[in-house]
C-alpha cells in the first residue's frame, strides 16, 4: 500500500513539473525546484534521483498528507522545517 502510494505521488509530482514548466525553466534537466518551509517557503533545486531515496519519500508523504496534489506555490511543497531539509539533503548527498 505504501508503495503505491509512494509510486502515485512520484507521478503526480512529475505532472505538476510538467504543467509548471514555465516556472521550472531555469531548473537544469535531471532536477526539481521544491519549496521548503512552514511557514515562509524557501525554493530549492534538488536532482531528481532524491525521488529514489528513503528519507526523501517520507517528505513526500508528509506533504501528500498536507496538500494532496493541491500545493499552494504552483510546484511541490515539502512541509517542514528548513534547517531539516538542509540536513535531510546533506545526509543524501554522503550515502
């Protein structure tokens, strides 16, 4: 069950890159802008490959629960803290 849902969202997120191109131009092929934050939302790039990763898929999840395929800044949303997406994404980086 987890990994369809995993799979629906990977997707879903590949659907909203594409309807969102025109944002997405000044993003490198093999990468995703994503918006951080709580409250005050941060854009990061980050490779594609992240899709792949454990860690990262859990903030899908999170932010599938939080907006469903709904997010608010016309690209995926990612719903925590930004200090812990920076260390989320450093720890990725090392493995």
């Amino acid at each position: 069950m987890g990994v369809f849902r995993l799979q629906s969202f990977v997707a879903n997120a590949k659907q909203l890159m594409k309807l969102n191109n025109k944002h997405q131009r000044d993003v490198p092929k093999g990468y995703l802008a994503v918006y951080v934050g709580e409250v005050q939302r941060k854009r990061f790039v980050v490779p594609l490959s992240y899709l792949d990763q454990p860690l990262f898929q859990d903030l899908l999840c999170r932010s599938e629960e939080e907006f469903g395929f709904s997010h608010p800044m016309g690209g995926l949303t990612i719903p925590c803290h930004e200090e812990a997406f920076v260390h989320l994404t450093s720890q990725l980086h090392i493995t």
